[in-house]
C-alpha cells in the first residue's frame, strides 16, 4: 500500500486546488477583480423635468444573476474560465453602477434626474439583462467581447403601466490583445457604456420619448450622444473638460479658491495633511521600534544615535540561525517597513499638499496649482534618493547568506523593498516634475476633469477609484519549516 507523508499530500491536495480552481467560476474567491467604470456624458447647461430612476437586476444566474459583482470570464488556454469581479480599488457593483450611470445619461438630456423615490414624480426603470465579457486565447493572443443589454420603461407619476419602452444592446466590440498596460476588460467596459449612452441619448431625443417624458433638452441630448467616448474636441486637440463649479459652489473657507480648482480637488487636497501626519508616524514608530530592537532584542550593537539611526543601520533585522524566536523578528521587520513607508509618505506628502494649497487659496487657476503640484513632486526625490543610498547597507549582509556564514534571510525582502521604493520615488519625481514644467510653460493645458496630475493622453478615462502606488511586502513560512519571501504591488 503506497503512503504518503504529510507533505507530500498537502502538495497534492494543493496541486489539486491549482487545477480546480479554474473551473469554479463564480466562486467570488476565484479570479480576480476590476473597476467596473463608464464615461459620464456632459451634462445639459441647465436641467429642466425631474424624474426617478429605478433598477432592476434582471441578469442570468450564472453571469451575475447569483453574484452581483460577477461580471465576466477570463479562459486560460484550455478554454477553462476564471471569473471577472466588478469592486477592484473600492469600486461599485452593477446595480448600483448602472443606476448613476442612467442618472447621468439623463442629466445629459437635460432632465433632474434622481435615485430618491418619490412617488410624485415620472419614473424611468431600467431592466438590466445583461453585462458580459468574455477573454479567450485564439492562435496565441486574446480576443476579449463585451455586450449590455437592457430595457428602458417610462412611468408617469403614479402609473403602473409604462407609456414608453424600448430594448438596447450594446457592446464594447471585439479587441485583440497583444500587449497593453491598460486592463483590457476595464477599457471593454467603457467602451460598452459609450455606446449605451449613445443609444440612450438618441432614443431620448425622439418625439416618443419626449412625448411620454416631457421637460428635457433634444439638443443637448443630441449634442452629448454625438460627443460621448470622444477625447478629442473639433480642433482635434484634448477635450478640456469643467467640473461645473461656480463661486456661490464654494463652501466658506474656500471662497478665495479659483472654482475650477476646489472642483478639481479643494474636497481632497487637505488630506494631503492627514497621510503627512500617518507617514510622520511610521517614520518616528518605526525607527524607534527597530532601534529598540537592535539594543535590546538582537544585540548586535551596543549604542545607536537616538533617533534616524535606521537610515545608517540594519542591525533591527536578526540573523534566521540560531532561531532568534518570532519576538526580534516581528520587531525588526514591523520597524523596518514601518520606517520606510514613514520615509516614502511624509515629505512628498506635507510638501505636495502645502504648496498647492497656497497656490489654490491664493485664488491660482487650474493651470498654475498644477504646475505647482508637479514641481512641488520633485520632493519624491528626497525619499528616493534617501532610499536608494541606504541600500548600501544590504548587499554586505546578503553576501553573508551567499557564503553560507549567517542566514541573512530577512535582509533579502528588507532590501528589495527598499530599493523599489526608492526607484518609484525617484521615476514619480521625475515624471511629475517634467508635468510641472509643461503645465508651467502652457505645453499642456490643464483640465479640471482629469482627476490627477498627470494629463490623459492616450487610453480611456471613466468613473473609477483613484489609484496609487503600493508595495507590500510579504512573508510566509512554507510547509518544509523555511520561509518565502516576495512583494507585492501595483500602479
């Protein structure tokens, strides 16, 4: 009789998984998510009738009926499917996707559209049927489809039977991928809500439509459908979109700010003061933390300088043989990364959100608070090139684990964190910094519908989460007692 041990069958049984898994779908554990996101079209000048917006989630089971964030499926090579989840980056569902994005379309028509009931007020309902996407290897590259189908129904207050409805299909047309650093599905998607809001927009403009659901604007609707999913305005140069903002928007405090900037970003700016403050912390935690750890703990030296030692010291980290136990490890690595996210936040944050909100409150338009933003990013570069110095402190360490006289295991995440860090400090530097100049010398026109600094050039926009840069760094004992080491990140 064949016996196996105890690992050897916990590697079966996760061989067993890695082969499983592809084929469960609509497992919510399986596959993996993205931001499910739509361009809004411009909304009318001025909005007239108002009116409900109800939704129904009507789509099949097994795409998305049962799971409401499922929405499409990814095929490896042998055709089997992983699952596509709506929610990536704090990103909404379907359901409520959809509705704000209806909501949208019809403010584009002119209509005050809402997703508060009010039973005396005309109803729109929208039936979502369907909202797919499909990826599938074909002779070595990937050809992705997406669709969304719907209907649309008008009620007039208090009706229980529609006065108008109609059937859509839209889909984002078939791509073939061979390499893009968008995510294919993500730009599918939006491309699949252009056209719904172009079908929606026309059909709006129709003497049906507006028979049935008087009080909104046909050459705005006409005008939006016509512009929808279009970067470029009729000069051929970059759509320079407003937020919409007007001086009796400003809230008291932010009456000297230009609106097109406290549109843009006066809500968001002063957190900047708020991540400065976390970054300090880590930084003043962290070091304290691992100089501790390196006196009282490790004990491989016997005096430090009382506070920054960590820039010029890793003897925080202890060496794996002999087992130093998990208190000085845990210690030293929390204290390591603690101070060197502390280093990577605090001085690009204070001074980044310091400069631009002078320039802001001294009533800058957007053009000149975002040149000062890039230049005021060059700050990166103190904690990149603060990083990457320190890495000299690294490699003699790691030298002790490739002649096999001290297991220096932990040093190996330490300083290839570190080293990444410090180079994406060095690249957001650079780069904001080169955007500064070009919005500081009228290069690049500034749009207060781009929500970062960086101008859209090029891919697709949407509704979506900001993103960021992360790094996270991760440790994980394995099944035979070591350990594995590895980051993970994304931009």
């Amino acid at each position: 009789m064949l016996r196996l041990s105890l690992l050897s069958r916990l590697m079966l049984m996760a061989l067993a998984l890695v082969i499983a898994a592809p084929l469960t779908a609509t497992d919510a554990h399986a596959g993996r998510k993205i931001r499910l996101m739509y361009e809004p079209p411009d909304a009318a000048p001025a909005l007239g009738a108002p009116v409900v917006v109800t939704l129904e989630d009507a789509r099949e089971e097994k795409k998305g009926g049962t799971e409401p964030n499922l929405i499409a499926q990814e095929r490896n090579n042998l055709g089997m499917p992983v699952g596509i989840f709506s929610g990536q980056g704090g990103t909404v569902d379907p359901p409520a996707l959809v509705a704000d994005w209806l909501v949208d379309v019809l403010e584009a028509a002119g209509y005050a559209a809402q997703l508060d009931p009010d039973e005396a007020l005309p109803r729109v309902h929208i039936k979502l049927l369907s909202l797919w996407g499909d990826g599938m290897p074909v002779m070595g590259v990937v050809r992705h489809s997406f669709s969304v189908a719907f209907t649309l129904e008008v009620f007039a207050a208090g009706a229980a039977e529609p006065s108008w409805q109609a059937p859509f299909v839209a889909d984002g047309k078939s791509t073939t991928v061979f390499m893009r650093f968008d995510d294919p599905f993500e730009a599918g998607f939006v491309r699949a809500f252009d056209q719904s809001s172009r079908l929606v927009l026309a059909a709006v403009a129709t003497e049906a439509f507006q028979a049935a659901l008087p009080g909104g604007n046909v050459e705005a609707a006409v005008a939006a459908g016509s512009e929808v999913g279009e970067q470029k305005d009729a000069d051929g140069e970059r759509k320079i979109g407003s937020t919409g903002v007007t001086e009796e928007d400003l809230p008291k405090g932010f009456t000297s700010w230009d609106p097109e900037v406290y549109g843009w970003g006066g809500k968001t700016m002063p957190a900047g003061f708020i991540w400065g403050g976390v970054g300090l912390g880590l930084l003043i935690g962290g070091d304290q933390l691992a100089r501790h750890n390196a006196l009282d703990e490790v004990g491989r030296v016997t005096q430090l300088a009382p506070v920054f030692s960590t820039m010029n010291s890793v003897a925080h980290l202890p060496y794996t043989k002999p087992d130093p136990g998990p208190g000085p490890v845990v210690k030293g690595l929390l204290g390591e990364y603690m101070f060197e996210y502390g280093v990577h936040i605090t001085v690009p944050s204070f001074t980044v959100t310091i400069a631009t909100v002078i320039a802001a409150s001294t009533g800058a338009d957007i053009q000149t608070v975002k040149a000062v933003m890039g230049l005021s990013s060059l700050s990166y570069l103190v904690p990149g090139i603060a990083m990457v110095a320190r890495f000299r402190l690294f490699p003699p360490e790691l030298a002790l684990l490739q002649n096999q006289t001290e297991d220096a295991y932990l040093h190996l995440p330490a300083g290839i964190t570190t080293l990444a860090i410090g180079g994406v400090d060095i690249a957001i530097g650079v780069l904001s910094g080169v955007v500064g100049v070009l919005y500081a010398a009228n290069v690049i026109t500034a749009s207060p519908t781009e929500k970062g600094l960086l101008p859209e050039i090029g891919g697709r926009g949407g509704r979506r989460a900001n993103s960021a840069f992360y790094l996270v760094p991760t440790v994980a004992p394995t099944l035979d007692g070591g350990v594995s080491l590895g980051l993970h990140g994304a931009w």
